[in-house]
C-alpha cells in the first residue's frame, strides 16, 4: 500500500539557518510527489510538486526538493530560512489513479529569533 | 475569485447528532474532495465528488456521506457522531480532465474545525 512516512516530528531552527525536511514514500509506480505548508488555523498551501523530469524542482517562497528514486526520498530544502516559515508541512504522494493524496504525518517547524 | 470557500468554520456538537459541513469550490473547478485531519495528524481522504456522484472513496464507514450539487458546491454529512469524528475537515477542489488527475491543480479551503463532545 502507499504510504508516506515524515520521519522528524519537530524541527527547530535559527532564522537563517538551512532547513531540510525528510519525505520517504512507499509506492509501486511513477509517483507523484508533493509538499505542502499549513499554518495555524489555515488550510494547505502547495509548495511545490514533482511529476516527471527534473528531480530538482523549484517552488514557491525560496523552497526546493530533491526526488531521489534510489533512496524513495522527496526531501524539502530551503537554503536560509525566515521566521515566517514557522508551520506545519506535509509531504504527500498521490494515489488512486490520482485523484487522491496520501499525506505523512506531517513535521512542524519551529524558527528561533 | 475567493477560492475554496468551507462554512462553518468552527462547529460544535454532542455525540450522537449529525452535522452538515459545506463547500463551494474555486471558480472554473468541478471536482471537490473531503479531507479529514484528526489533531496531530496528516490529512486522510474521506471521499471525492465529480458529475454529483461520489467517484472515489477512503477508508471512512457509511456514516460519512457527500453530496455535489449542480453549481459543483458539495456538503458532507457525519451521522451518530463519535468523539473521534473530532478533526478539522478539508474540502478541495480541482478542475476536470488533467493528465495529472485531480491532485495536478487542488486548492484547498480553510477547513471547518468540529468538535464532538
């Protein structure tokens, strides 16, 4: 079955720091790759998403990801990251012909002054 | 174009009753799926609605039911609600007829946040 596992619950760090999130994914075929930021009291908000060529893609607010098809990885990068990055994201593939999105749990970032 | 829209935003009710949350997609969308987000927790995929028919189902038991209308707004209903019906409910919308499937284009609305007591 598809799954999507976001290994680190919580993430701290320093304004200007680099930030990497982890994504792994369970899933037979082609799959379709997505991140996504919810802040407090507000719905998903699309960062960015992989369906076939390049493994780097680029989104939006300075984030990037890397598909490493070899590790099921689809890992979240930012190189230098501000205080309003402070939120919840969520990794997800998706299923069902795609029409559905299998989301991991979901890793919250915290960002120190 | 305001987007996904959900009422209400909060709602509270007692085990046992039924509630009817509400969602009108983004403009030009027809295609509207319900997520589920317990405290803590990933979203899970309660159901799908294209054409005013339920095209897709997760894991959730029959108390959980949907309905599309023709403008493409859609309602889902909870009955002989549990405690752990507790969660905040996700509507997406999508529109028709992309190679990539509804999750190439989704927006998501601001959810509605129930809670069972």
């Amino acid at each position: 079955a598809q799954s999507v596992t976001q290994p680190d619950i919580h993430i701290t760090v320093s304004e200007g720091a680099s930030l990497e999130l982890r994504c792994n994914y369970s899933y037979g075929a082609t799959p379709y790759l997505f991140w996504y930021v919810q802040s407090p009291g507000q719905g998903l908000q699309l960062l960015l998403k992989y369906f076939s060529g390049d493994t780097l893609v680029q989104g939006i607010k300075g984030f990037e990801a890397e598909f490493k098809r070899s590790q099921s990885s689809f890992n979240l990068r930012k190189p230098s990251v501000h205080w309003s990055d402070a939120a919840e994201y969520f990794c997800a593939v998706a299923s069902g012909g795609y029409n559905k999105l299998i989301f991991g749990a979901g890793t919250r970032l915290a960002v120190h002054p | 174009d305001a987007g996904v829209t959900q009422s209400p935003t909060h709602l509270i009710k007692t085990r046992g009753q039924q509630v009817t949350l509400r969602c009108s997609p983004k403009s030009g969308h027809d295609t509207v799926s319900w997520y589920q987000q317990a405290l803590g927790q990933g979203p899970q995929f309660i159901f799908q609605y294209y054409e005013e028919e339920e095209r897709q189902r997760g894991n959730f038991p029959d108390r959980f039911s949907g309905h599309q209308f023709p403008n493409y707004s859609s309602e889902l209903n909870v009955n002989a609600l549990l405690l752990g019906d507790s969660a905040l409910y996700l509507c997406a919308s999508s529109p028709s007829g992309l190679a990539g499937g509804s999750v190439e284009t989704q927006y998501f609305g601001p959810g509605t946040r129930l809670l069972v007591l």
